[in-house]
C-alpha cells in the first residue's frame, strides 16, 4: 500500500522579487527619459521668452527699441487680433507685423487687402515663403537662408546708407519690382527691401531677420539708427504679435474631422507602436516562464508527466533546457554516491575529481558529459540522455 505525499500548498501570486525583475526594466526606461526631460529643461531654461514683443525687457525683447521711439515721439500700441491691425493701417501709421508666417493664408489675403491701399508702412519681420508671396507680392524667399551677420548698405535708401553697416542677414529674398530699394545683399540677395505702393505715399518693407529689433543686438553697429528711421517715419506704430486664439485664425467653412487633424506623422508613429506591441507579445509568448507546482484533481502518473514535459520541450525546441535538466537530475544524484554533498553537485571541481577516482576513468570526458554544451539535435539528445543512464549506473554497480 502506497501513501501519497501531497505537495506543499503554494500561491502563483507574484511576489515582490518577481514584480521587481518583471518591471525594472520599464522603471528604468521611466527613471531615464525623466532625467532627459530634466536636462532638456535646464538646455533650453534660457529660451526665447517674449520675442520681439515691445513690452519685453528679455535679450529677444523689443522694449528698447519702443522706449526709444517714445523719446522721439512715436507712440507705440499693440494689437494681437487682424481686426484690430487691418483697422490700424493709415496713412500716419507704420503696421510692424512681428512673425507673419503664423498668419493663415486667409488672414495673409485679408490684411494685404488692408494694408495695398493704406498709405502707410508695413513692415514685415522675417516672413518665409509660406506669407511672403501673400503679403508682398512679386517677392519670393529663398529656401538658402544665411545667418545674421555684419552687412553693408549697397542701395540708395537713405534710413539704410544713413545707418551704414548693421547686423542684418537670414532670409534673402529676390524682387520683381523695378522700383524696390534692395539693401544688405547677402550674396547677391537683398536681406531687407522697401517696395513702395501703387499711390507712392505708402511702402511695404521687409526684413529678412529681426536681430535689429532686439534689445540685446540694438546697441551694435547701426542697427539702432536703422531700427528708429524703419520703424519712425510715421507718428504712430502699431505692433501686431499674431494669436492662435484670433478668432480669424480658423475658418468656419472649413471643418475637418479627427484624424484630418492628426498629422502623418502621429498615424506612422502609432503603427510602428502596433507592429512593436505584436512583435513584443510574439517574444513573450516564446518564452518558458518559471513552473509553478500546485494541487492536481487528480493522481498523474510520473510516466506521463515526464512524457508530457518532454513533448512540451520538443515543441518549443527547447533542447538546451532538456539537456540542462538531464545533467543536472543525474548531478544530484551521483554527488551522494561519490561522497561530495549535494549543495556542491554542480561544482565541476568537486564532482569531476570525486567520480573519476571512483571510476578510474577521464575527467575529461566526464566534464563533458555532466557540465558540456547543449545537443545541436534530438538525436544528440537521446544519446546524452543513455550516456547520463549509463554513467549513473556504472557508479551504482557495486
């Protein structure tokens, strides 16, 4: 009559060691893009705050430049909406239009529309291709722009030949106008122009770089005396900081949905994340977890557990771990036989010496067949498994 032992109760609940080793590697991952936006933070903590607004006292700020029209008596005032600029423009007033490229294409056309007509001055701050065209016609930016650097006049407009040399330069621009003043030529391109209007009362300039507004550049070269006569010739100035929130900034008539919204790149972004996600549950769903013992309904006989696991392992090709457990079973076993404790079993230094002088046999060829490298195929595996057989019962056999 046989007993049967029941095994230990235990819980497939995770303990905290295994937490740790399933997550360490995204807390890492955590741990290191927080440091990466930390330092990102602390690059860029000196970024432009308030440029070329004329209320800001920053290096990028224009308040200099304004507090010295003031003296002069230019009022200044600042406007944020398109209604508010297109009302502003007058023959006795200069329209500063600080970063024309965040103006949409409608409100480019609607505030040309205002401005042609005028008689007063616009000036256009660094506009690209994208509202150039729009808001000066006949105009094109070119794609090579330069870096702002020390430039001469070369022209005949006298705010420029009476400034001399300044700090002017980035976007270049060609002019179709015959009757354009084309100053600070960078490489044969004009860096700022002056296109007066059909009626010859008003003129539109255009600047291919703001440096010459900003409080920490306005004191080199003559980029203040150019600055003051551009922005000076009329009594009144009018500086437009375009806003998202203008209302005229969308259009009612054009309503996209959802994903027209999403740029190209988010909806490329997130199918990469898809074929990621698959691939990582493809590599998870190959590996051989840790067993986990628990309580059986039933009596399995150990012929079919062995025969079970066995074909489990075939399936996943997993010989490399038969192999280790074949070696390490008939470790166990043969320690005690030969006199070495059964915690020192899988040290080579220990069992080797110990079996061959039982055996009288090569420790060599016994440290390959207990502590070798995996079989390259099942037939190799079936060899080890009657070689390990018969090692154990050489050592048995009394």
């Amino acid at each position: 009559m046989t007993t049967e032992v029941p095994l230990p109760s235990t819980s497939a609940s995770p303990t905290a060691r295994h937490l740790w080793t399933r997550t360490r590697g995204i807390a890492l991952a955590f741990l290191l893009l927080l440091a990466g936006a930390v330092a990102l933070a602390a690059l860029r903590s000196d970024a432009r705050h308030g440029a070329l607004d004329p209320r800001s006292a920053d290096p990028y700020g224009s308040r200099a430049v304004t507090e010295l029209l003031s003296d002069r008596g230019v009022t200044t005032r600042v406007v944020t909406t398109l209604a508010d600029a297109r009302a502003a423009a007058a023959p006795d007033t200069t329209l500063l239009i600080a970063t024309p490229d965040l103006l949409t294409e409608r409100q480019q056309t609607r505030l040309h529309a205002a401005t042609a007509t005028s008689g007063g001055r616009t000036v256009l701050v660094a506009p690209g291709s994208w509202s150039v065209e729009t808001l000066a016609p006949g105009v094109t930016a070119d794609p090579a722009a330069s870096r702002s650097s020390l430039l001469s006049p070369d022209c005949d407009l006298p705010a420029a030949r009476s400034a001399g040399t300044a700090e002017t330069g980035g976007i270049r621009y060609t002019n179709l106008h015959s009757d354009a003043d084309e100053c600070y030529p960078s490489n044969r391109l004009a860096t700022l122009l002056r296109i007066p209007d059909a009626s010859g009362d008003g003129d539109t300039v255009i600047l291919g770089a703001p440096d010459i507004l900003s409080n920490d550049r306005l004191d080199q070269q003559g980029n203040a005396s150019l600055a003051l006569q551009l922005l000076g010739s009329r009594p009144h100035l009018v500086w437009y900081l375009p806003s998202l929130s203008d209302p005229s900034a969308t259009d009612p008539d054009d309503e996209k949905g959802f994903f027209e919204l999403l740029p190209s790149g988010w909806l490329w972004g997130t199918l990469q994340l898809l074929i990621a996600a698959a691939l990582a549950a493809l590599w998870r769903a190959r590996r051989l977890g840790p067993l986990v013992p628990e309580k059986l309904p039933v009596a399995i006989r150990a012929s079919e557990t062995v025969e079970g696991r066995a074909r489990l392992y075939r399936k996943a090709n997993a010989r490399d771990r038969a192999a280790t457990a074949l070696r390490s079973t008939t470790r166990t076993r043969l320690a005690p036989l030969v006199g070495i404790p059964v915690t020192r079993a899988h040290t080579p230094e220990a069992l080797i010496p110990a079996l061959s002088a039982h055996l009288n046999a090569d420790g060599q060829s016994l440290h390959t067949l207990l502590f070798g490298p995996p079989p390259g195929d099942d037939t190799a595996l079936t060899a080890l498994a009657d070689r390990l057989d018969a090692l154990e019962r050489e050592v048995r056999r009394p």
